[in-house]
C-alpha cells in the first residue's frame, strides 16, 4: 500500500498507443510475408519485405529524430 501510483500523462498514453499500433502492423508484414513464402509468390514476397524495411527505417528514423529533440530540450535547459 505504501507505493504510489504513478498517473499516465497523455503524452505517456498516445507512445503506448503507438507502440501497440506499429506491433499490430509489423506482425501484419510478418504473417503476410510467411503467406505469401507459403504460396511461392517470390514477386509480392520481395515487395512486402521491401515495404516492411521501409516502414520499420520510417520508425526508427523518427525515434531518433524524437531522440535528438529530446536531448537539445535538455542541453538547453
């Protein structure tokens, strides 16, 4: 009883909704990759993997960009 319970801001609740929201859709790519490895279309395969790596470089760039904007705040305060 002696912890305190911490309260999500929205900030904190929107990242958790976009975490589960790009899960959900890099699980999608997953399962359709295997689908279509199953069905031996080599021509979709190649593109669903082109489409997953670009999705998943899109995130990661915007984490950094998040990241770096993050790190000026605090050299600047």
């Amino acid at each position: 009883m002696g912890q305190s319970v911490k309260k999500k801001t929205i900030a904190e609740y929107q990242e958790e909704q976009n975490l589960i929201l790009i899960d959900k859709i890099y699980k999608s790519f997953e399962a359709l990759e295997e689908t279509l490895g199953k069905l031996q279309l080599q021509e979709p395969l190649f593109i669903t993997y082109m489409a997953k790596k670009s999705f998943a470089d899109s995130v990661f760039a915007q984490i950094q960009h998040h990241n770096d904007k993050n790190k000026a705040k605090k050299f600047l305060n």
